[in-house]
C-alpha cells in the first residue's frame, strides 16, 4: 500500500484500494475515474440533506468570511448562542443546557463524565453504568466502555477498558424484570443507564418499540439513576420524527447528538441536558464547574452549518420526505424476503435493513456494490440504506434494485462461500 493515509477499520495490508472521490452533489458521489454512485448511506448517516446543499454551503461561506474559529472560553458568539437556543427549542421538556463538542464519540463520552460528576457533585460515588447488549456508543474509551462487550473488543481491551455493567434491552416481561431487579440490587453504584433508542444501529439495526423507553423512564425514576439516550445516529429525523424519544414522549436526562446535526457539512456533536442535571453543577462551589472543554468548541463554522440545516428542516417537508422513503423501501426490499439466506427485513423511518442469516464474505459483496453504480456498506450480517431525505424515489429504487441485485448472487453463490468465519470488522 502506497500512501501516508492509515484508513478506518482497516487491514492497511489487505485492504481493497479506496474509490477516488472528485466530488460530491445531493445523493450523487462523483469518482475521479468519471463513476458516478447513488449514495445509500448518506455518508455514516450524516448527509440528511444530501451532499452540498446551497443553504449550508453558503451559510459556510459566509461564516468563514467573518471568522472561522475563535475559542469558547472567555468568549462567546452569535452562531454558537443561536444553535444551543435552538436545539433547546426543539429537545422535548426541559432538556435545555447544550455542550458542545466535537464528534459522537466524544458527546457520548461527555454525557458519561456529566452523569458521574452529577453524583459527585451531590456527595455520591456512584461510577459504573449501565448499558445494553448490541449497543454501540462510538470509539473513544468511556464509549467503548458501554458498547457492546462481544461486538465492542473488550476482550482485545481488557484491563484498559472500563468495566460496565451489560444487560437485555427490556423488551419483553422477564426482560423488564431483570432489569429492574439488577437496578435495584446495584444502584448505590450506577451512575445512569445509557441507551440508543428504538434502534440500535451499528450493533446490527435491531429495532424496538417506543414502550421500551418508557419503561426505561420508569426505572430510571423508579431506581434514582440517570437516563442517557445516545441518538447520535437516530436525532435529526432518521427514525421519522425529528428525535427518536419523540416517539412515545420519554425525556432523557441527558441526550447525545451528532452525525446529522451540520447536514453532514462539518463535524460537530452536542450533549444536551435537563435542567436538574444541570443544577447539580450551578453552585458556588468552583469544584462544581463541569471539568470539560474541546479545544474546537462550538466552532463557528459547524454552528453555521447546523444552524442552516435545521432551517432545513424548517422550511423544507423532511418528516413527510423520511416517512415516504420509509414507505418505498418497505415496499422494495420486500422481494428480498424470498432470497435464501436472508432472515429478516425491517424498516423505521428512513432506515431500511436486511438481515443474514450468515455473514457473508464482506469484501465481495462490498464490491459489488459499487458494480451496479451504488454506495451501500454492509457490515457483519446486515445489508442497509439509510439514505439523504432529499433522495428521488427513482434514485432510492436504484438502490433497492441493487440490494435486491447483489443479495440474490449472493445467494447463488451457495451455502459454502456464505459460511465465511466471523469477522472482527465493526464498521458500520
Ligand atoms: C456513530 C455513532 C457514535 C459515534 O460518533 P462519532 O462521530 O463516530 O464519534 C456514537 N453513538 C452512536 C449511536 C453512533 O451511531
């Protein structure tokens, strides 16, 4: 491998040469070699507006002509006041005091550290957490820490990692139960529970029912532990409303949010929390200050883009736009029922995902994809789109066709070349 670059969850030594990328325009990838691919993806679930859009490239470009970073220490600024007063607008309840930073990771990390020093603050050393099996909270320690165990390395990381507590996701009576008895049994020590709701998206797109995080409210309430929900992939209408706990109307203690929070323009996360949560740390006492500060927060020019997005979402039908894409796969990939070898196929919002019942050879059907002139990832046993809103219904069957396409060769392929050993690869 030629290149000074080291690429992301990737055997630098084996690893298929990357495609070239010249550009890059609503859901169109542009290749240097003249291809042209549909994107599936939205780029990791970020582009909800598609690539480019005129509104958040100008609001960019506006930004950098004033000035493209000062630090948020000791000053403050228009766009970063702006977009915290927004997202507090738009949170459900009293889910009004936002921390910047600067990836999901980091803002899964940072709604950890809160949750702990909210305990210390009130005279509590309350340090484990609790978290779900299948859940993945990003890449960074503290994250790791919570993402699933069998999926998350934490064999490979042993004695570096954390330790948390794991359990079922509460989907189902006996489910519900243990949970509530484990809290009960370990709450003097568990700082909060953290949770993807209704999706758990790189552990596998596993969906659930809004009434789980109900019951999460309850125990949380029930037990004095606090609830984290990450929706680092689902806020900003992935799952139909504009966040995941619109759902069914439980309010976190404390959410997470990136990806989709610039339209996918620049990096940029936020922990959100309520307004207890941030009492604990309004106080007289300095030792109460939260002990945390990005270098990049509130970056002007990611405030910008977030800021132009969610005047997308304001002038533009996003919601009706997730809620027919969601209606179009659900109506196309159902054909993929038939194929041999696929267990399942399921669909929220505008997330579309067909599941194995083998992982397949990764990097053939990675291949493959961009062959029929589309962007789709598939990772473990799961196949998915969760494309931009502003995708076209003939471009969106494109790639149904071509899920459709590859899965039935795949299927031809035979049992034997399915079977491939399990894989270590975690990316989504
Ligand atoms: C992607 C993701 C993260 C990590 O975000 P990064 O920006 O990659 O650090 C955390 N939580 C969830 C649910 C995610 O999907």
């Amino acid at each position: 491998m030629k290149g000074h670059l080291w690429f992301p969850y990737a055997q630098m030594k084996t690893m298929p040469a990357p495609l070239a990328v010249a550009g890059a325009q609503g859901s169109k990838i542009f290749l240097t070699d003249g291809r042209v691919l549909t994107d599936g993806i939205a780029a990791w679930w970020t582009q909800c507006h598609g690539y480019n859009h005129p509104h958040i490239v100008e609001a960019l470009k506006e930004q950098a002509d004033r000035f493209s970073h000062v630090m948020l220490a000791g000053f403050t600024h228009e766009p970063a006041e702006r977009l915290a007063a927004r997202l507090a607008k738009l949170l459900p309840g009293d889910l009004d005091h936002v921390f910047l930073a600067d990836s999901g990771s980091v803002a899964v990390e940072i709604a950890l550290k809160m949750a702990v020093q909210y305990w210390i603050n009130r005279g509590q050393k309350r340090r484990k957490l609790v978290a779900f099996r299948h859940a993945y909270h990003g890449d960074t320690l503290g994250a790791m820490s919570v993402t699933d165990p069998q999926e998350g390395m934490h064999s490979l990381f042993a004695g570096y990692l954390p330790e948390q507590y794991f359990l079922d996701l509460p989907v189902d009576a006996a489910t519900l139960r243990a949970c509530d008895d484990f809290l009960a049994e370990h709450k003097s020590e568990i700082a909060a529970m953290i949770v993807e709701p209704l999706v758990q998206g790189a552990g596998g797109m596993l969906m659930y029912g809004p009434g789980v995080l109900r019951d999460l409210r309850r125990l949380a309430d029930r037990h004095d532990i606090l609830l984290i929900f990450d929706e680092v992939f689902t806020g900003f209408g992935r799952t139909g409303t504009m966040f995941a706990c619109d759902h069914d109307g439980a309010v976190p203690d404390i959410i997470a949010l990136g990806k989709a929070l610039t339209g996918g323009a620049v990096t940029m996360a936020a922990t959100v929390a309520r307004r207890h949560v941030f009492e604990a740390f309004y106080s007289d006492t300095p030792e109460h200050a939260f002990m945390h500060g990005p270098t990049y927060m509130g970056n002007p020019l990611a405030c910008a883009a977030a800021n132009a997005s969610l005047d997308l979402f304001e002038q533009e039908p996003r919601l009706q736009q997730v809620e027919a894409i969601g209606a179009q796969m659900r109506h196309e990939l159902e054909k993929c029922k038939a194929i041999k070898g696929v267990r399942a196929v399921r669909t929220l919002g505008a997330i579309g995902a067909v599941e194995l019942d083998a992982v397949p050879d990764l990097r053939w059907m990675r291949a493959r994809f961009p062959a029929y002139e589309v962007w789709i990832r598939p990772f473990h046993n799961i196949v998915y789109l969760a494309p931009a809103f502003t995708i076209m219904p003939d471009e969106l069957r494109v790639l149904t066709d071509a899920v459709a396409t590859v899965l039935g060769e795949w299927a031809e392929r035979g049992a034997k070349q399915r079977a491939q050993p399990m894989q270590t690869d975690l990316d989504a």
